[in-house]
C-alpha cells in the first residue's frame, strides 16, 4: 500500500508552516504523516527530514508545497532525490 508522506520547512520558529500544512492536506496527506523542520535549508542535516527519508519505502509518495522547501541548492536536491530513488530500488530488489 502506497502511503502519502508531506514535508514542510520554515527557516526560522517564528515563520509560520500553516499554509504548507493545507496544501499537504489538500493533497491526501495525513497530519501524522506531515514531517516539519524549523531550520534553514542549507543542507539536509534536519532531524524531521531524516527521520521522514528512513521512513519513505518504494511506491510511497513524498509531497511538499514547492521544490525549495526540500532545500536551497538545485543541485543538492537532485543529489538527495537521485538518493532517495536508489534507495527505493535497493528494498524492491
């Protein structure tokens, strides 16, 4: 079974994460499937997010409001992506 898991990131505790939170909602998300970081998006060093990357398995669906809340660099979001898929192969093989 294909679980949906949401990821929402603010960079700093007084910004607010409401309106990630609907849009994840909006999309099937469980709010105890929403995974949530107050920190800059620098790297992938967040507590939330790797916990949330342990838990994805093949076929689940990760869905964020937009592309730059998984981190700030194009280029290391692609490197973690290509991660996250290699991983997903690795547990159907």
């Amino acid at each position: 079974m294909n679980n949906f898991y949401g990821y929402v990131r603010v960079s700093t505790l007084d910004q607010n994460v409401e309106r990630q939170l609907v849009e994840l909602i909006k999309w099937g998300v469980l709010e105890k499937n929403i995974y949530c970081d107050k920190l800059s998006g620098k790297d992938f060093n967040r507590p939330q997010y790797q916990k949330l990357k342990r838990k994805l398995k093949e076929g689940d669906v990760l869905v964020v409001k937009s592309l730059d809340r998984l981190g700030r660099n194009y280029e290391d979001i692609q490197k973690e992506w290509r991660e996250i898929l290699l991983k997903s192969q690795k547990q159907i093989s």
